[in-house]
C-alpha cells in the first residue's frame, strides 16, 4: 500500500526522525521499514550478548538502520551544501536507501554466526545475504522494483567508488555516525563523547586522488574530508570508536558468551548434517536444523534470528549430546567461561613466548582435562585506533582528511595528531575455560611454557 502521509519515529539518539509527505525517498523508505525482511532486525540485538554485561544494550538493529537512514540524509545535505559536484537527486536516493537496508543480511547474533558459518566452510559474509535479501523474491525487492540492483551493488562493492558510495561506507559514514553515538549510549559508557554536530559543520567535499577499481591510473574522486576547525573533534570520533572497541565490542565477558554460542552452534550443525539431528534436543522442523542440515536457502536463513536462538536453548540443555547440554545450559543461566589473557600476559614476554603457549595448549588440553572447541575456546583481535591508508592502494577513501588550514590540500589525520601517533594496535589473545580452577591451569601452563 502507497502510505501518502507524514510519519515520525521518536529514536533516543537523533529525537525526531520524520519521514515527510510528497518526498519519495522517505516514503519509500517507510514502506520498506514496514517489509517482512526489514522487520525481522527487530529481533536481531545490535551487540548481541552485550546485555550481559551493560543491561541497557537492548536495541536492535532495527533501531541502528533507522538511524542510519537518518544520518545519511544528514550527509546528503552537506553534500548539497558543499555544491561542488552538483547533487546528483538518483545517486543521493540509492545511497540514503542503501543506508537504510544496509543490516538486513546479518544473521542472530550477527558476527558469531558467520564465524560459525566460516568454520563449516559455508561462509557468506552478511552483506552478501542482504544484496539476495534486496534482490531476491522478497518484499523489499518488491517495493524497490528496478532500483534493487543498484542498491545492491553499492552495499556489495568493495571500495567506495563516488561520494555517494562514502556515504554508506567510509570513515565518515552514517553507519559509524550511528553506532557509535546509539552503542555509548544504551552501554552507558562514559567515554567516547562525539561533537557530530560540529563534525559535520566541518564536514567538506573535494577531490581525492586514489587508484579506483578497475582503473590503470590514479583518479581524482570526489571525497569527505574535514576543514582545520575539526581536527580535534576527528581525533574525539577516532578515540571513541577505539574505546568502544575495548570496552564494550572486545569485552572479555561478552567475547566469552559470543564463543560459548559459537561452540554450541557449531555442535548442532555438525550433528544435523550428520543425519543426528535428535541428538540436538530440538525437534527435525526446527529452523536451526532446516538451516543447517539442508542447502542454506534464502528463506531459511530468514527464518533465523536472536530470538529463535535463545529460546531454543532450555530444548537443547536436555539434548542427548552432552556438549550441546552442557553450553546451552550455561548459556541459558549466565555460568559464562572465565578468561585467561595470554595476549595481555605476552606483552611482557619476548620473542615467541605467545606461539608456544599456543603449542603447548594444543598438545596438553587432553592431559589438562580440556576438550577442544567445547571445553576450551580461543579468541584473537586486534583493535587499532585509525588504519594508515596511502593514497595509491585499495581503502584511499577510508582516509580521515584534514585540511591543514584555509585553501591547502586536506592531509591524512595521522601525519597531524600527534595524539594518534601514540597509540598502539592492541592485539588479544585469550583462552577460555569453564571456571576458575580451569582458567587458573591456564595461567599455570602460560608459566611453565615461559619460566
């Protein structure tokens, strides 16, 4: 049905988000909130176990994509402000669509079901199943017709080809605009405040040289970067997005959850392409099992989210596998893995220390009382507080540009922040084990390897 009336969303975040009568884009974008597909991210929690340990991260992703629409028409309108290209109405109406539909591939509990779908080498990143989901027989691809491709393409390409591109993907896009705001907040995390409003005051268009896909030579390509006024507000939004990663996205506790689901999920799949689908405590029609035993399926996939997870593990804590049982159960009662940081332990060790305790974990986790996979998870990260990118290599658009003053060529953030500069990539590695006595084995080996 073609809604022809003014509708408004009341999001904690941007206040107010209107979608207008007699404008096409938000009309249409109401009309796709309103699909089946768009729907269904109203049961897909933004950061997925997050809850456990900051009680307010409740929200969804249904919540994000709206307030991603929202913030890429704020950065349509700084480029009609800018006025350097001349706003081109087509390409500004894929993007802020694009923005809008840009989460609806991800799967329940987002990245830890493709990591678990990448360990039964049947990975499809999420943003391959939202081109499907956009250009597949669905309802989404109903309302957008014969703009579905386009939109599609724009999500699945790699590198930002244009500045419509950038603003779906870049470092300034609306995604990272949102989450980054919306995450602090339903985390209640004191830290990583961001100015957005003078940010995107300083906000500016103009040309950056990179090399384009499927170009021999270096191309100039219009660009965001940010006037000398904002250089202190980008470091702000850097450090925000590099304390978030640290306190929240890496936290050991949620990352602990996150592998404890990874293990179970892996246990059922494994059972139900083996024809042992009983074993899983969950009956043969389950979506769980329709997913896993079967060709991976556009519709199937679709049946899956957060909600079909956790309401299937009281079943699967009385599954006949034990390892199924036993995560499901632990899960289901907030008994959740202990952390050993080997990575944060490594820092004080040299040479390879960190490479022989991985050995010897393998080779002693049987003796140890450890089962592999169940047992006792590994994790590994990295978190870095601004990637350096030069301007001839694939990512010249993932540049945060600063204009060093009135009129002279923006210049990368890292070449004027001595603030960055000082930083340094923290990598993780951490093992898990199921309670104190296990995680103090762990540390008791990290010794005996490094004495």
């Amino acid at each position: 049905m073609n809604n022809k009336r003014t509708e408004r969303i009341r999001d904690p975040i941007h206040g107010l988000i209107v979608f207008r009568k007699g404008n096409d884009v938000d009309q249409l974008a109401w009309r796709l909130i309103n699909t089946r597909e768009f729907q269904r991210l109203r049961r897909i929690r933004q950061l997925g176990f997050s809850e456990l340990v900051f009680p307010g991260a409740t929200h969804t992703r249904f919540s994000h994509c709206i307030g991603v629409f929202h913030t890429a028409r704020q950065l349509v309108e700084v480029i009609r402000r800018e006025d350097v290209v001349g706003l081109n109405e087509h390409r500004a109406q894929i993007a802020t669509l694009a923005a809008l539909l840009h989460d609806v591939g991800h799967g329940p509990f987002s990245h830890t079901f493709e990591i678990v779908e990448k360990q039964q080498g049947k990975l499809k990143r999420h943003e391959e199943w939202t081109a499907e989901i956009i250009t597949g027989d669905t309802e989404i691809h109903a309302v957008l017709d014969d703009m579905a491709e386009e939109i599609a393409t724009l999500l699945t390409q790699k590198e930002p080809a244009d500045i419509y591109a950038c603003v779906v993907s870049s470092q300034f896009d609306a995604d990272r605009l949102d989450y980054l705001r919306r995450d602090r907040y339903m985390t209640g995390t004191g830290s990583g405040s961001i100015d957005v409003e003078w940010l995107l005051d300083g906000l500016r268009v103009g040309s950056i040289t990179i090399n384009a896909p499927g170009e021999a030579d270096l191309v100039e390509v219009p660009g965001f970067y940010l006037n000398h006024k904002a250089l202190r507000t980008a470091e702000e939004y850097l450090l925000a997005r590099f304390n978030l990663y640290q306190q929240v996205y890496l936290h050991k506790t949620t990352r602990a959850a996150e592998r404890m689901l990874g293990a179970l999920l892996a246990q059922v799949a494994n059972l139900a392409r083996g024809g042992n689908s009983e074993a899983t405590g969950l009956h043969d029609k389950h979506p769980l099992l329709r997913y896993f035993a079967g060709v991976r399926s556009l519709s199937f996939y679709l049946a899956l989210d957060d909600s079909v997870v956790w309401s299937s593990l009281p079943a699967m804590a009385s599954a006949n596998a034990n390892e199924i049982a036993y995560l499901a159960t632990a899960l289901l009662n907030r008994h959740l893995y202990k952390c050993f940081d080997a990575g944060e332990m490594a820092r004080t060790k040299r040479g390879d220390s960190l490479q022989r305790y991985r050995r010897a974990l393998k080779e002693n986790s049987a003796e140890l009382g450890f089962v592999e996979g169940v047992t006792l998870l590994e994790d590994e990260a990295k978190v870095t507080v601004y990637g350096v990118y030069r301007f001839d290599e694939p990512g010249a658009l993932q540049k945060v540009l600063i204009e060093p003053s009135e009129g002279q060529r923006p210049e990368d953030i890292s070449e004027l922040s001595d603030v960055l500069r000082g930083i340094q990539e923290r990598r993780l590695y951490r093992v898990y084990a199921p309670d104190r006595e296990g995680e103090e084995k762990l540390g008791r080996l990290w010794k005996d390897v490094n004495r």
